[in-house]
C-alpha cells in the first residue's frame, strides 16, 4: 500500500466518514464486489455488432479522437485559471434539465425489481408534450414464488457517473453550495432523493445518503429546497446509528427512489434539478453523531 492510498484511509477516518464497525449491512470487511452480486445496468444493454479488425482500428480511432477532445477542452479549461472564489446568493445552478432534448435521457439509467427476477414492478423514463423528463411506471409489492424475496415494490432513476477524458472517474463538486434544488410537479406519494458517495475503497462502496421527499398531487409544480445537511447516512439501505454529514466533493450520482410499499401507477415529471448557495443557511448538519458504543478510532 503506497503513501497516498494509506493517507487517504487516515484522513476518511480522522474526518469520521466511516467507522470500523460491524453492522447487519457490513457482514465482512472485505467485499469482492462493487454491487454486492447484482449486475451491473451495463451488463444487461445488448453487445455491440461483431466488428472485424479494421472495423475495430476505426472503431478505436474514433474513441481516441473523441476522448483526446474531450481532454483538449479540460487543458483549456485548466488553463483559464477562473476560479469562482463567490457564488451569488438564490442564483440555481442547473445540472440537469430535460429541455425537450431526447438525448437528456441518456444521462439517467432507470432500474426496478423486476429488473433483477426480485419483483413485479416496472418503470419508464420518457419526455413529455413541453419538454420535460416523466418518471413513470407501477409499484406492485407482488412478491416472486421462490420463497427468497421478503419485500418487493421499488423503482429507480439515477444519474450516469461523470467522467472526465478516457473514461476516467470524477465527481460532482458541490462542496460550495449548501440546496439541492428541483422542479416538479408530483403524484401525492413520497419519494426518496439520494446522493451517493462511493470512494475507492469497498468499504464506503455502497454509502449513500437520503432525503424524504413529499409531493404535492394536482396540476402545479412544487419547488423543492432540500439542504445537504439534512440528508441521512445509509449504507446498503440501512440507516445507520452514527451519523456523518455527507462530503459534497464526493457525491458520484444523484438518483430518485420510489418503494413507498402501495401499488399502484406513480408518475414525477421533473423540469430540472440544480444546486444553489444560501448564505444565511449556517447549519452543517441537522442529525446528532455519536456512537452507540461510545467508541472512537
């Protein structure tokens, strides 16, 4: 283990990140794999055509000539040197927003239970009459015959990675704001916000945090104003006892969840989701730490 890797586990735990615990949602300290046995979305979309050798060359000069200007336009952002030392107060930034673009589309993978032979559910994700991106589908709690399934009925859209040039990892700096910021126009049922905070290392693979959100049914759209301190630790889906706030320069995917345990057709149309910075807002976070063990590492 070099110097970096090894300071980077000291300072995630000086911080309180994560704690060495064992919990019903870490049953071992080593997990093999990064989604826990699922498959991955990817692994489910249908191979690419055979390609011949040549088709291959071209194919590969393409990516190459593709991914080399992605990284030109990175050198010449770096190269500006304009940081933003102040962020204008009320002003949202918008991150993602459907505008009427089918191709908006591509930056959201949808999942549900049937997905993985856990459930009968199904979901959509599709553009509507004005431009605006629907999340639609039905919740059924039916649980499959094969006496493993215990609880069934969710739906998921969640946000690609970002990557930088050559398919490298990056993530989603929001450290200098302090909302999460969204427009929609609800069904009356109660959605889940989450932010995941994956690290590089398999204890923190599966860290995500969570917002409530209620919407409102009828025909106007809601403004919803969450703080980041008020979101709650998770890891695998589980609450957990020791509660940290979240790290906004590592959040890796913003998704929505629907499992609100009723039956039934659901329906969230989503104008755009934003980030924002509210001077007046000091709080940092909203839920009290401390360890049922009273231990400390």
């Amino acid at each position: 283990m070099n110097m970096r890797i090894l300071s980077r586990i000291l300072i995630d735990f000086a911080i309180g990140r994560r704690k060495l615990h064992m919990t019903s949602s870490l049953p071992c300290f080593y997990e093999p794999d990064r989604k826990s046995g699922y498959k991955r979305v990817y692994d489910r979309l249908p191979p690419e055509q055979n390609l011949s050798i040549f088709g291959k060359i071209r194919e590969g000069y393409r990516q190459f000539k593709e991914e080399f200007g992605i990284l030109m336009e990175e050198v010449k952002e770096k190269l500006r040197m304009d940081p933003i030392f102040t962020y204008r107060q009320n002003e949202i930034d918008v991150v993602w927003r459907f505008k009427g673009d089918p191709k908006s589309l591509n930056q959201w993978i949808i999942t549900c239970d049937s997905d993985y032979n856990e459930g009968f559910s199904t979901v959509k994700l599709e553009m509507s009459s004005i431009g605006t991106g629907v999340f639609s589908g039905t919740i059924s709690t039916r649980l499959p015959k094969d006496g493993r399934i215990k609880y069934a009925g969710y739906c998921n859209m969640t946000s690609i990675p970002k990557q930088k040039s050559f398919k490298r990892d990056a993530y989603l700096n929001w450290s200098h704001y302090t909302h999460l910021v969204l427009r929609i126009r609800g069904d009356g049922r109660c959605y889940v916000l989450n932010l995941s905070t994956r690290g590089i290392f398999d204890l923190t693979w599966n860290d995500m945090y969570h917002y409530v959100l209620y919407t409102r049914g009828g025909p106007y759209w809601q403004y919803v104003r969450v703080p980041f301190s008020k979101f709650v630790f998770s890891s695998k889906g589980r609450v957990q006892d020791n509660q940290v706030p979240i790290i906004q320069h590592e959040i890796t995917n913003f998704g929505i969840s629907l499992a609100d345990d009723i039956s039934g057709h659901f329906r969230l149309e989503i104008d755009y989701i934003g980030v924002e910075y509210d001077n007046f807002h000091k709080e940092e976070f909203a839920y009290e730490k401390y360890d049922v063990r009273g231990i400390r590492f």
